[in-house]
C-alpha cells in the first residue's frame, strides 16, 4: 500500500511538471541571458535630425515557449527623460498575431528597425530593452500599449538589457555661418567726365576756322564753350583724343593727309586753349607758366575718308533718290569707279555735295577729365567724424578702408542715418553684425532692407544667414533657394543645410572646390572621407570649433597624438569643450587613457 502511494505520487508529481513545463516562462526568464541582440550603429548615430535604429536578435534553441508572445519596445534613455521606439513581438508557433514567429525547438531571429526624432538631449544616452513575456491566448497585436501586455497571462518581465549607448552627434557641429553678401558701394576710385567739341573744315582745307558756317552753329559754339567750362574748372585731364576726317570725294591718297592736317589742327587749338586758361591762372597767382603747365597725353588718329558717316548720314537724308546712290556706293568694290558712279548721278550728287559732305569734314575733341575726390584718408576721417558730409558712395566706400568690424559697423549705422531710404547701409551693417555674431541686430537691418528693397537678392541671401545662424534651417533653405532664383550663387550656403539634412555626398558636391573650410572637412568627414577631411580643416580658420573637428577627424584616422593636441587648443579657447570632450563618444577608444585625461583636465 505504502508503495502504491509512492508511485503515485511521483505520478502525479511528473505530470505537474510536464504541465508547468508547457505553459510556464520561467525557463525564458531564467535562460534570458542566452538571448543575443545585436545594434546597429552602436554606438547610435545621429542624421539629419534623426536616430535611426536597426536591431538584430538571435534566440537560442529550446529557449521560447511555444504558447508565449514577448513584447519588446525598446527605450532611448537620457537624463531627464527618454523615447520609447515603436514595439514589436516576437511569438512561439502555436501564437497567432503580429510579430516574428520563433520556433520553440530551433529557435529564430529577428529584424528590427526604427527612426526617431533626435533632440539634444539625448546626446548621452542608452538604448535598452526589457520584454515582457506572457502567455498568449489570443492573438497579438504590436499596437499594444506596455501597459496592456503587462496585465496578460503570467507576464513577466524578462529584465532590462542595454544594446547600445548614444550618441555620436558629430553631423549637428555645423559651423552655422552662410556666405554673405556686401552690398557695392558703387564708388568709383577714378571718375572719367568726357566732354566733346567738334572743329569743322572746308573742303581740302585743314586749317582753323571758326567763322565758316557749321562752326558757329549753336551745338558747336556750345561744344567748344562746354570743353573751355570744364578747362576752367582746373580738373586733372587722364588723356585727349583727337580723331579727324576727310568727307569720301577727291584722291583717296590726299584725303588721307587732309584728315591727318585737321587732327593736328584740332590738337594745337586744344594746346592754345589749356595754355590760355593756364595763363590766366598764372597771372592771378604769380607763378611761372612752367610750374603750372601739366603733361597731357594726346592721341591723334587720322581716318581718312569717312564712307561710314557719309553711308549714315545719306540714309537719314530726304534726298530723292538716295536709295539708288547707297547701292551704287555698295555694289561698287573699287573706290574710284565708286566716286564717278557719284557724280554721273548730277542731280543727287549736288544734293550730297551741299548737305552730306561738308559735316564729315571735320576733327573730333574728346577730353578725358578726371573729377576730383577726397583722399581716402579725408575719407575714412569723415567717415567717423562728420559722415553727412560725405556722399552716399563715399560714406559706404569709407567702410571698406578698415578691417575693424566695430568701425565698420559705426559707418554702416552712420549710412543708415543720413541716407536712411537706401537698403545699401541697412544691408551691409547687417553684414557686419552677421560676423561679429549678432544674429538679432543682423535681422532688423534686414528687415528694413528688405522693405525699402523687397525681393532684392543680396538682402534675402543674408536673411537666409541670419535664420542659420538661428539654427532655423528651413528658413534659411527658404530664403536661399530664393535668392538663387535671384541669381545668387547659393552652393555653399545651400550645401550647409544639406549637412543638416544627413545628405552629405550633396553636401560635398554642391561645395564644390572650396577648400580650407570648416563645413567643408565637416561634409567630407560625414561622408566617409576622413582623409579628405583633414585636408580641408587643416588650412581652415583656426578657431575652438575647428580645433575640436579636427580632433574628431583625427580620432576616426586613429591618429591620438593629434586629438590630443588640438583637444587642448579647443579647450584653451573655450572651456566647454572639456565636458562635451568628456562624454564625446567619438573618442571612446581613448577617453581612458592618461593622454586623453591630461588633455581634457
């Protein structure tokens, strides 16, 4: 009797064990530590404002029971918060519903993947994961909430595992200065006022006379006036050309000569003329001729026949007839038969003789003045002094004549004062304060800017700065694409906010050939060319932020000495880069070595 007890006992307790066995999760619970799971990139990445995830699991065999789901939603976990990722299930092959069926004898694995927002201050995190398995008896769905799984059959927490840390955050070191735009100050350091007067000749005549008639016509007399003002007004001369003619009639060989004579006529009357004034001058200051007398370079050029004028002239005319002459004239090669054709047409040829010919007699004055101007030291003087007392031009110009941003920036504001409906001061005093790093001062110039010149290509260009410098980048790409429509050339601007945007081969090709650029080496390092890279940020501004890249970039070219060194240059310029040093996982194959220590102490 006592033995049949025993044995049924030991019966009942089999079955209870077999019975447990097929509908218990302890043994996932216990064996937990045999499930494998793989990250990629680990560490987790950030592109583009965005995290992406992909996670690769491997499940042991004789390890998932074959009633039991496990719900899985990973968690991004940083200080003060953290991101659940969307969840998924992993099933045995008696569950139905959504998920990745793993077999209970063989085992399985799975593929996950996820892309979540980035923000700041996930920069130190880690990704984790702690299923939840249970008994399923109706079908699972991956929309379930945690809470919801939790309160199902026997579920139990499996334990939290972390899979990856986070983040390397290297693509958000954008440098967020764009390439602005100066508006010209239009200042001409050499102005040229021409002024002409025409001398008129009789036929086969090249001596002066100013009585014959086209010479005391009212545009001549007020041609020779105007030229004798400008004289009068003592103004420096660049140069003079003389350029002469002789009307298409009589011997070519002659003509030649004639037009020759009158050009150096029309050149001793200019000489008379300057010497004239001169005199008077001299007479008024009791100084000698000579001291007063200044070199003038005289370009004489004899044209001979004029054929193309008197072709002009004729063609404007009411002469009857004229039609028929011009295709004579054209149709006729040699220059001899041509001037018969002429006469034998006596009745036009009287015409043109009277009205065409006498005006291509002539010699042509053209005086080159220069217009005084301030020294550019009595500029910048005024500039700073008594800038109303400036023209527009040369108070904008005068900017120009120093490197200091803070008396630049002084013009500008003086430009905007005393020419205040001009965008030009507005614009360009936004210029400076785009690069003394006053995005806020930079866009009310704008704004101004932009209102006295809407649509104006310079000013939405840097509007677009100014929004990069605020890290509003779909601004910037706004006003950018803008401006290019504009005609600005927008490649390295617009290859800025392709870094921002993870798309870093459009980055380096719309940077094209710049070179010696801090988002240059910054777009080349993302794109996987850290070689590259270096080469770009070694001849860059040297600045903290570019001594910080190319710590990075020398990290990832295994090169320590150098990360060393340029760790202590960033820190020595700015002391918060010994933090973000610290936690940097960029450099996490060093960060516990005494070097790396030393350098960021």
């Amino acid at each position: 009797m006592k033995n049949k007890s025993i044995k049924l006992l030991t019966a009942l307790f089999l079955v209870s064990v077999l019975i447990s066995g097929c509908n218990s999760l302890s043994k996932m619970v216990k064996k937990y530590g045999e499930v494998k799971y793989e990250v990629t990139p680990n560490p987790l990445e950030v592109h583009g404002d965005k995290v992406a995830v992909t996670i690769k699991g491997k499940i042991p065999a004789g390890y998932f029971n074959k009633k039991a789901g496990a719900y899985i939603q990973p968690v991004l976990k940083y200080e003060g918060g953290s991101t659940t990722l969307k969840s998924f299930y992993l099933k045995g092959e008696k569950v139905e519903g959504d998920g990745t069926t793993i077999n209970s004898k063989t085992g399985g694995s799975f593929t996950y993947s996820d892309v979540i927002d980035y923000k700041p201050e996930m920069n130190k995190s880690q990704l984790v994961v702690n299923p939840v398995a249970h008994l399923a008896k109706e079908p699972v769905k991956e929309s379930s909430s945690l809470e919801n799984v939790k309160v199902l059959k026997k579920a139990t927490e499996l334990g939290e595992t972390k899979l990856a840390d986070g983040l390397i955050y290297t693509s958000q070191r954008i440098k967020t200065l764009g390439t602005t735009v100066l508006a010209p100050d239009a200042y001409e350091k050499e102005t040229i006022l021409n002024k002409k007067a025409t001398i008129y000749f009789l036929v086969n005549m090249f001596n002066l006379n100013l009585k014959i008639d086209l010479n005391k016509t009212v545009e001549a007399q007020s041609g020779i006036k105007e030229l004798n003002d400008y004289i009068a007004k003592n103004w420096a001369i660049k140069n003079i050309d003389i350029t002469a003619w002789a009307s298409p009639e009589g011997e070519e060989k002659k003509n030649a000569g004639l037009s020759e004579n009158r050009a150096k006529t029309a050149n001793k009357f200019t000489e008379e003329q300057l010497d004239k004034f001169i005199n008077e001058i001299a007479k008024k200051t009791k100084t000698k001729f000579k001291d007063l007398k200044k070199v003038v370079t005289y370009n004489l050029k004899a044209n001979g026949e004029d054929w193309d004028g008197f072709l002009a002239s004729l063609e404007k005319s009411d002469i009857k007839d004229k039609n028929t002459m011009i295709n004579v004239i054209k149709a006729q090669v040699d220059r001899d038969k041509r001037e018969q054709e002429m006469r034998n047409m006596t009745v036009v040829f009287q015409q043109v003789e009277d009205k065409i010919l006498p005006p291509l007699r002539r010699a042509e004055i053209s005086v080159n003045f220069l217009e005084p101007k301030k020294t550019d030291e009595k500029i910048a003087l005024l500039s700073t002094t008594a800038p109303d007392s400036l023209d527009n031009k040369e108070l904008l110009y005068a900017a120009t004549l120093t490197k200091d941003l803070n008396t630049q920036l002084k013009i500008y504001k003086a430009a905007t004062t005393v020419y205040p409906k001009d965008w030009k001061g507005y614009n360009n005093a936004a210029y400076v304060s785009i690069a003394l790093g006053n995005a806020n001062d930079a866009s009310s110039f704008l704004e101004k800017a932009n209102t006295l010149s809407p649509n104006n290509s310079s000013v939405i260009n840097n509007l677009g700065v100014v929004s990069l410098m605020k890290k509003d980048y779909k601004a910037a790409k706004s006003y950018f694409e803008t401006a290019q429509k504009l005609g600005v050339n927008q490649n390295y601007n617009l290859g800025v906010i392709m870094i921002k945007e993870g798309n870093y081969a459009g980055a380096v090709n719309s940077f094209g050939k710049t070179s010696c650029d801090y988002n240059v080496a910054l777009a080349a390092l993302l794109n996987g060319n850290a070689s590259a890279a270096a080469t770009a940020v070694e001849c860059a501004t040297k600045d903290a932020q570019t001594y910080y890249l190319t710590a990075i970039i020398a990290a990832r070219n295994n090169n320590a000495n150098v990360v060393y060194d340029n760790l202590k240059k960033a820190i020595a310029l700015d002391a918060s880069y010994k933090a973000q040093a610290k936690e940097d996982l960029e450099f996490a194959k060093i960060a516990k070595t005494a070097e790396f220590e030393n350098a960021i102490k």
